[in-house]
C-alpha cells in the first residue's frame, strides 16, 4: 500500500489559499458520477485523499483468470473533469503491485504512464477515444477502460494474446 501513500504525498500547502475542488464547484457533476458508478460497479467505493481529490476504490474480477481479483483506485485529477490526454480521472493498481507484477513478468506493458510522483498507472485510452468539446470523461467510463486494458492483459497472461498484440497501440 505504499503506492496510496504515495499518491497522497503533497508539498506542505499549509500557507496556500484553498481553491475549492470541481465537486465542491459542481455538486451536481459529483452526483452524476456516484449515480453511473452504483449502476456501473456498485461495489467500489467513494473515498477523499489527503489532499482533497476524491478516488474510487474497488475490485475487478475480470474472470480471464477464474477468481483472480485486481485492485484498482481511480483517482481524479484536481482538474476534472477537464480534457487532458490521458483522462483527468486516472486508474491505479493496487493489489497485485504493478512494479512487482513487472518484475515477475520480466517485461513492462507499454500501456503504462507515469504521474508526477513516478507512479504508474493504466493508460485506459487511445487518442482518438478521448472526448472532446462539452462531453465530460466519468469515472465509470475510465474504469470500464481498465476493465478492457486488464482484460487483454490477462489475455497475455494465458496465452491467448501475445505480449506483442498486447503492446501494439490500437489492440486494446
């Protein structure tokens, strides 16, 4: 869990104005988002970080690999639900360790990036999946993303997708 404990590492913004956080600017967004969640993955959870970014936290049993479970967070950026590449809502691994996972494999996803704290997490779109204009990116949908990315990962890991088709950029 010291991936957690990294996320939630902040310099010390103790003499810094607050700036309110997308959900306090818009309830009804936050609302929207718990309500395509509870439909969508009833199962995880609505958390606050130490430093005010709000997370789903929960398990995905893909099914690949019979009761195998995946632990992930999706963690929104401050600027949700603002278009950036990547999603402005990003989709850690938990359990199994994405750096131990690596190490056993022997070999990195390149479906992979790496936030400003050297973390990494899920690349869950292409390019030409992002949204643009007045459509907004939930969490729900980033995480059905992350359902497809694990999918195919476990794909590799039974031999039925190879590691190559796994890390050629418009597979997944």
């Amino acid at each position: 869990y010291k991936l957690m404990e990294d996320i939630n590492k902040m310099n010390d913004t103790s003499n810094v104005v607050k700036l309110l956080q997308w959900y306090e600017r818009d309830p009804h967004l936050l609302e929207i988002e718990k309500a395509a969640m509870h439909k969508l993955f009833p199962g995880f959870t609505l958390d606050k970080m130490d430093d005010d970014r709000l997370c789903w936290s929960g398990s995905l049993n893909i099914g690949v690999l019979g009761d195998n479970e995946w632990h992930i967070m999706a963690v929104y950026n401050n600027n949700h639900p603002q278009q950036v590449m990547g999603s402005s809502v990003r989709v850690y691994l938990i359990q199994p360790d994405i750096d131990e996972l690596i190490k056993d494999l022997g070999w990195r996803p390149l479906h992979l990036l790496m936030d400003s704290n050297n973390q990494l997490y899920l690349c869950t779109a292409e390019a030409g999946n992002i949204k643009t204009g007045k459509e907004t990116t939930s969490a729900a949908s980033v995480i059905a993303w992350a359902v497809k990315w694990l999918m195919s990962f476990e794909l590799v890991l039974t031999g039925d997708l190879s590691q190559e088709q796994f890390n050629t950029h418009g597979v997944l």
